[in-house]
C-alpha cells in the first residue's frame, strides 16, 4: 500500500472520528514547493459535508494523522490546504523494496484480454516520410507502455497495397522503367517504387497542359488525360485478376516491402501481425446485409445502403454503394471484425492515425457498437496532428516529402557534428563513435516528437532536437551516460552497493528525498500513460527525474562523500535513476549509450 491509500484510508477515519461523517472520497496535490511538506490533502471538497472553518479542519484531521499514521512526521495547514511531512524511514523503506527491481513499474501480465495496436499502415507506392515516423513512433510506443502496464498487446498495422495511386506507379514503370529494378540502381525498393509515382505525376500534368493548349477545358482535361485513364484501365484489370498485372503488382510490392523493412529496423519498430488491403478490401459486405436485416442499416431507392447517425450528433453514411461495391468504412468494419475472429482475445484496439480521419473513426466505432459487439466499447483512436518543417508541408505526388531514411542519416549527422564539436569522444574507435551517434541521433528525433502530447501538431527542429541541454534526448542520455560513469568509478574504488541501508542509520538528504519522491511515480505514469495512450507522459516524466538527478548530483557529493552508508546509499540511487532512465525510454523506443 503507496502512502496515498494509507493517508485516504486514514483521513477517512479521521473524518468519521471527528465529524461523525463518512467522506466518500480524498483529494491530494503534490505540495506546493513554496511550502513545507511532501503531499497535500485538499480541504475544500470536504466542506460540502464537514461543516465548519477550512483551516480548522485542517489542523483537526492533520493533527490525528501525526498521532496515528507512523509513516507521518509533521503537517502544516495553508488556507485550506493540508501539507503532510513524511518520515525519510518510510522513503528509505521504499527504496530498499525497489531498488533491486529490475521490472520496477512494470506490470506483469495477469489478464487474459489483449489490445491491438494499429501504426504505419502505409501506401506501396512511395517511401515512408516524416509523417509516417510520428505515427510509427507513438504507436510503438503506446503498445510498449500498454505492455508495461500489465496488458496483451499485439502490433499490427494494415497496409494500403491495392487502388489507383499503386497502379500508377506500375503503369509509369511499364512506360518510363526499361526495365529497371531496384538492384540494377541501387536504391531501396520504396524509393525506386515512389520514384515511379511522382514520375506519373510528371506526365498526367504534362498531358493536362497539352490538353489545355488545344482547347480542352482544365477539369475536363484532369479526368480525360490517357495517362489517367489508362492507370484506371489497369485497375479494372487487377480487380479481374488480369495475370500480367498481378504479377506486375506483386513484384512491385515485394520490392517496397523490402525496402519498408529496411527503414523499420532503422526506426527501432516492429509489428506481430500484417493486413493488406488487397485482403480485406471485399470484407465487411456481407457484416452489411446482416447490419440492414437488424435495421442497423437501411437501404435507398438507388439500392444504395445507408446509416442514420444524425441523433448521435452526426450524420448520414453511406456503407455500400448503389452497385454493390464496397466504400472505406465497410472494409473498416469488416477487418475489425476479422481481427478479433483472427484473435479471440482481443477486447480493445488502438487506431493510430492522423487527426484529418477523426470523424471517420467517430462513425466507424458507432457503427460497429450498433452492429452489437461488446469490444467496440473498447475502441480508441489514437489522432495525431500534423509534423511540419521549417520549410513547409510535405507533397507525395511532387516529390517534395521528407524521407524518413533521409531524416534518420541527417540526424546521425547532427548528432555526430554536435557531439564532434564537444569533444570527450578521443579514445572511441570509429565504429563507436558511428553506434554512438547513431543513437543519440535517433533518440533526439524520437524524444522530440514523442514528447509533445500526440494531439498537438509539431513544428520539427533537427538541430534543437539534438541539444545537449534542456527537455531534449541528448540531455537525458548525457544524464544516464553520466550515472554509468559514476558506477564505474564506484567499482573500481570497492563501494559495496549491494548493502541495505537501513532507515535507523541514516538521515536523508532533501534532495535525496525528492529524488525518492520522484521515483516513486514511475509505476503510476506507466499506468495513466497507458490510460491515456500518451507517451508524453513518460517522456516529460523522465525529464523530471534527470532534472531531479542533476540537482542532487549538484548539490551532494556522492563518491566524495566520507560517511560510508551514505555513499553506498548514493551510488545505490543513482543506479536506481540510471535504471529508470533506461526503462522509461525503453518504452519510447530509445536507446541509452554507457558513454558519452
């Protein structure tokens, strides 16, 4: 039991004792850092049932707390504001529980119900982009931290492999390729593929500004251009099961799944389970004639099927067309149905996609509710805003986008310039400094984005990302790569760290108790970080406690220090922050160096 519930417990008490009331519930803040204390028990929501001076009160319950809880030393009553003091034996207590924890807020799983997380799910026509890294990056690490906290997580992602924008790259390599492939020029298989698209682009306008030139109007000229129609002849000819442009298609694919791979590896992600398009797009019909039979749904004159969803607040939707054929929101509805029929125990499901498809996720987890599955209560669509540069919006079919890969290096190459100009790098040998920068690199670009609450959108500064200081990845590694070099020094001077110090024999630093304190909440983020698919939580957590360590490092002499038991209890909490440091960043998908 944390402190919290034994000081909700006993305020309780201390209520019925006093007042003769049973409070229903307890509110705490942290102290403020302006006054003295640890945690503060709020007044004010009392008085709708404890009658009387909130100052009082507050002298009345704190001073039954001192007499009754050991765990607290003093209390102080600001306004209506109950600061409680608590013992350094309870904070050293929990310290020798922990500290040799190697899964310290993390949950072992216990349920039987997973959730799946859906991320990336991209295109076959082009490379991933800087968008795609912002939505590969949270949803990684919403499944790491769904994870942490005690739960089944299966990462899944579902990728657009099939519909016009493929057939035209297809259609431009048939025309503009020679027959080149990605090993004959040397380049991944996404980026040969995308290359394709935008040369399409390149012709379809080319056509249009001829076709305007003889008079031809613009729209007209947009959806007559042979180039186009030609790409939709091709379409036509997939859906038939045309063997040449199947084959096409598959060895198309093939090329830029490759090359996806590649750049996943590179970006520290994985996935359990892959969906295509090209698997699901016929999927959900029939969910549909079983949908219009429950009068879920119902059907136009035109033959059309429809969902009235304007009492919800929204509006009408179409799920299939008047021929028959199916729209985005019925294969939606039938690959979430065909997920759970693929695993049972999935009881929840995470969509991590950009904030322009929040409406249709509104509709989708409605209609699937309506349909009459207990898991749809479950659903839970992770949006996100936009990532923009300095320079401005990315555009696919222009070229103009910035390549993840391209990102990636760039930031390695930041990294290494920065840290270059900092010196202390002498006596690594090339292949370190090349790991070094690698993950200082990656992790500045990771912790940048991930920081920043997903709705926000983000502005991405390469080079602020990879400052030394501030709320920044480079800072927080140079912290634990800092602490490593502490424990070196600890074992090469014989601090036995392996000792327990216990609360009788020593008195705490203020400076280590607000570290303690700070430790303390790491098993709760994890779980509202979970609660809340937010790894900003986590990250902007980990900063408070590298900021917590600095200023204990600053303020205490750790290997100076004469008193044995409190150096051995030093090196023990900067061990304990460095494995924290590690855990947390471990579940945004970031590395930590031992040097630096």
């Amino acid at each position: 039991m944390n402190i919290q519930e034994v000081l909700t417990l006993k305020v309780k008490e201390a209520v019925n004792t006093i007042y003769k009331v049973d409070l229903p519930e307890v509110e705490f803040q942290p102290t403020r850092k302006d006054f003295e204390g640890d945690i503060t028990v709020v007044i004010f929501p009392m008085l709708r049932m404890v009658k009387g001076n909130p100052v009082q009160i507050g002298e009345q319950i704190g001073q039954f707390l001192k007499d009754q809880v050991a765990e607290v030393n003093d209390f102080n009553v600001v306004k209506g504001f109950l600061n409680i003091t608590i013992s350094y034996s309870y904070y050293l207590n929990f310290f020798n529980e922990i500290k040799d924890d190697q899964h310290f807020g993390y949950v072992e799983q216990k349920e039987a119900d997973a959730v799946m997380v859906e991320y990336s799910s991209p295109n076959t026509n082009k490379p991933l982009h800087l968008g795609h890294i912002r939505n590969n990056l949270l949803g990684y690490s919403v499944a790491e931290i769904i994870k942490a906290s005690g739960k089944k997580v299966y990462k899944t992602q579902i990728i657009n492999d099939r519909g016009i924008h493929i057939c035209k790259s297809m259609l431009a390599w048939l025309r503009f390729g020679h027959g080149e492939t990605p090993e004959s020029t040397q380049l991944k298989g996404d980026k040969f593929v995308g290359n394709y698209y935008v040369a399409f682009d390149k012709a379809y306008k080319e056509e249009i500004a001829a076709m305007v030139a003889e008079g031809v109007d613009k729209k007209v000229a947009e959806k007559e251009a042979p180039i186009l129609l030609d790409a939709q002849e091709m379409l036509r000819k997939w859906e038939s099961g045309d063997e040449e442009v199947v084959a096409l298609w598959r060895t198309m694919n093939q090329w830029v799944y490759k090359g996806f791979e590649v750049t996943y590896s590179n970006l520290g992600v994985d996935f359990d389970q892959y969906y295509y398009e090209s698997d699901t797009y016929l999927l959900g019909k029939d969910v549909v004639e079983d949908g219009l039979k429950k009068g879920v749904f119902y059907r136009k004159e035109d033959s059309s099927v429809w969902i009235d969803l304007t009492d919800e607040g929204l509006d009408e939707k179409i799920v299939l067309r008047s021929d028959g054929t199916a729209v985005y929101m019925t294969q939606d509805i039938g690959t979430a149905i065909q997920r759970v029929k693929d695993n049972p125990d999935v009881k929840g499901m995470v969509y991590t996609v950009g904030n322009e498809q929040d409406y249709h996720f509104k509709v989708l987890f409605l209609i699937l509710k309506k349909l009459g599955f207990d898991w749809a209560e479950n659903l839970y669509h992770l949006s996100y805003g936009m990532v923009d540069l300095p320079s401005g919006k990315m555009k696919s079919r222009e070229g103009t986008v910035v390549d993840a890969d391209d990102l990636m290096e760039d930031m390695t190459r930041t990294a290494a310039e920065i840290s270059e100009e900092l010196g202390k790098l002498e006596d690594y040998s090339e292949a370190e400094k090349r790991e070094l920068y690698k993950i200082i690199g990656l992790g500045a670009l990771k912790y940048y984005i991930l920081k920043v609450d997903p709705k926000k959108r983000i502005l991405f500064n390469p080079e602020e990302s990879v400052d030394f200081q501030g709320n920044t990845g480079p800072f927080i590694q140079y912290t634990y790569a800092r602490i490593q070099s502490i424990l070196r020094k600890a074992v090469d001077t014989k601090v036995s760290i392996s000792d327990t110090i216990e609360s009788s024999e020593i008195e705490l630093h203020e400076k280590e108790k607000e570290l303690l304190k700070q430790l303390q909440i790491y098993p709760d983020t994890i779980q509202l970080a979970a609660t809340n698919f937010s790894p900003a939580l986590i990250a902007n957590y980990t900063y408070d406690l590298v900021k917590g360590f600095n200023s204990f490092y600053q303020n205490v002499s750790i290997l100076g220090e004469e008193d044995e038991k409190k150096k051995i209890l030093r090196v023990q909490l900067a061990k304990k922050v460095g494995d924290v440091i590690q855990s947390s960043f471990r579940l945004l998908g970031i590395e930590v160096p031992e040097r630096m």
